[in-house]
C-alpha cells in the first residue's frame, strides 16, 4: 500500500495570501512561486497587504480569464486553521469552479459552505495534509541507501529550499538524489511526500522511515526538515523525524538576522553551533555515524558584503562551509557529499 501523500493539482494556480502579510507565514506560496512558477497564474492578496511576491495581483474573475484551475491556499499561519475572513472569498473560488487547495489543519470539508459551492460547480476540495492512516511506528533497523535531513535553528529558515537545491543539483552532477518531502508546500512541489506534523506523535518516527525507504548504497534521499529541536512549539515533530530519518549527513539551516523564535518570541535563537551540537548528538542514537556537512543561511534581508563576511565568519567558528544555496549554489556542498566516507555500509 502507498502510504505517502499523492497530489494531481490544475494548473496554473492562483496562490491565495488573504492578509497575511509575513514572509514568514507565506511560505507555501513563496515555494510555489520559487520552485514551480511555471504553474502560478497570481497571487490573490487582500486590499491593503504589501506583499509581492513577483507575480501579477489577480482578483477570481480575472485569475479565471488568464486560465487558472485551481485556488492554493499560500499561507501557513501558526496552528494552521482556515481565517474565517478567508472563507467567503474560497467560496466564490469554489462557486466559480476553482478547485481549492488546502495544506493546513482543518480539513476544507468542515465548512458547510465550501462543500455546498462545489457541489453546485464540481470543483475539487483537497487536502494535502492527511496522513495515511496505516503508519508504522519506528522500528530503528538501519536501511540500505544514504540520507541527508535538514534541521534548523528555527522554523521557516530554509530547510525545504535548501533540500530542494541540494537534490536538483547532485541529480545535475550524476548522483541519483531524490527531494523527500515532508510538509504541505514540499508535497504541493514534488507530487508525492507525507505531511509529518498532521501524524500522530507515536507514528512520526515510522512516517520518517516510510518517507526514506530502504534504497542503493549510492542513492542519496535529501529529507525536507520541519520545525526545530530548539522551538518549544514545534521539537516533537523535528525530533521524530531526525531519528526516524536515521541521516547519514545533516545541514542546519539558519536566519542570520532573526533573534527570537518565531512562535516563542520569549526565546533566544540558539547558535549554529548548539544547533550542530544537539543534533549530531540526538542523531547518533540512531545512526553513530552521523556527520554535519554544512550550514544553509537565508541572507535575502543582508548586503552582500555582510552576507560573506557573515558566511565567513561560520565557517572559521565551525570548520564546515557556510552557504546560501539561492545566492551561492550547493557545489561545495556537493563535493562535502562527494568526499563523505563511513565506517559501515547504510
């Protein structure tokens, strides 16, 4: 039995941020628009949001006219639950004919009148995050292949693009890499994954191991991160998918600029060094083997200059390259993967 998630959405996409108006909480439509923007019609913001985020500002009328099939809820606000301010504007998408496409917690099917309003036009209702409901729970029996997982300092620092550019590029230089996807946007991006935090806390570990079966020593499965080991809010999740994921290789994924967690603003981020530190030692009870390769920054809100001497500074404090896979690429990171060796075969 398949137990990842699939997704078949229409294309083009309308990409609905309603008022949300941090880069933060817009992720979902970011990754859309960076990783698939031949499939985006437009954005769909409230009157009054500044946020661009480099495609044409549409209304449904007007996403309907320049081809749009389906509306995808872009954001991914704390707690994940449907704005009730958004409803009436999903239920005009729906009326119209547009499926809707949801990644958060509440299922669409709740609301009686998004139901209603596909009934009468045969739009879809999809939920990209629901688990299968036939998850094993972990059993720590080491697997055949390799696998990098990307952990972070903080939520939304990186960790999906970062494991996005890293499978696209070893797949670029003949190393058979596959993205792994492990949250909404991820699954939206590949086609396939399982959406971690909707699954039970006994069965994540299991979900993990399902997301990166068993493959060829060669055979690199590159693991999109999620949440923290250091966010209170959100440690469970990250730290059932590190031991499930039992990585051979970790990136730690940092906002160099951000001071406080995200959704425990009374919380100092940690160092990339603690990052480092933990999570090689929760990942050794798993794997013994396991070794950091790098650290991913998010350097968009940096001058350049501040940016390298930022990346410079890293990589003299931790010895391991400092890189933002957007600005600078992922070849050192390819060749880390390249001069990988380990005691026992995976």
């Amino acid at each position: 039995m398949n137990r990842f998630t699939q997704v078949n959405i229409k294309k083009p996409y309308l990409v609905f941020v309603g008022d949300v108006e941090s880069p933060t909480y817009v992720k979902t439509a970011a990754g859309l628009v960076q990783w698939r923007p031949q499939d985006i019609a437009g954005q769909l913001k409230f009157s009054g949001n500044p946020l661009e985020l480099g495609v044409p500002n549409l209304n449904i009328e007007e996403a309907i006219l320049a081809g749009a099939k389906s509306l995808v809820i872009g954001v991914a606000p704390v707690g994940g639950v449907i704005g009730a301010e958004w409803i009436e504007v999903l239920r005009k998408a729906a009326e119209a004919g547009l499926d809707v496409v949801s990644g958060l917690h509440r299922r669409l099917n709740s609301y009686p009148e998004l139901v209603l309003a596909a009934e009468k036009s045969g739009a879809k209702l999809i939920d990209v995050r629901v688990p299968s409901q036939d998850l094993p729970i972990a059993n720590g029996v080491r697997r055949t292949g390799k696998r990098l997982l990307m952990v972070g300092s903080d939520c939304a620092v990186g960790k999906k693009y970062t494991a996005l550019a890293i499978s696209q590029m070893l797949n670029k230089h003949g190393i058979e890499a596959t993205f792994r996807a492990t949250g909404q946007t991820g699954i939206m991006i590949a086609g396939s994954g399982v959406p971690i935090d909707a699954v039970v806390a006994d069965f994540i570990a299991g979900a993990a191991e399902i997301i990166s079966p068993q493959n060829h020593n060669n055979h690199w499965d590159v693991i999109e991160g999620q949440g923290s080991l250091f966010n209170p809010s959100y440690s469970g999740v990250s730290l059932g998918l590190l031991h499930g994921s039992q990585p051979d290789a970790i990136i730690v994924c940092h906002d160099p600029l951000r001071k406080m967690m995200s959704s425990c603003p009374h919380l100092p981020i940690p160092s990339v060094e603690e990052c480092i530190e933990l999570s090689l030692s929760c990942g050794r009870i798993v794997n013994p083997e396991i070794q950091c390769i790098g650290i991913s920054i998010n350097s968009v809100a940096m001058s350049a200059k501040d940016a390298e001497n930022y990346k410079n500074k890293i990589t003299q404090q931790t010895g391991y390259p400092c890189f933002d896979p957007l600005v600078d690429g992922c070849e050192i990171i390819i060749e880390k993967i390249r001069g990988l060796s380990f005691e026992t075969t995976s």
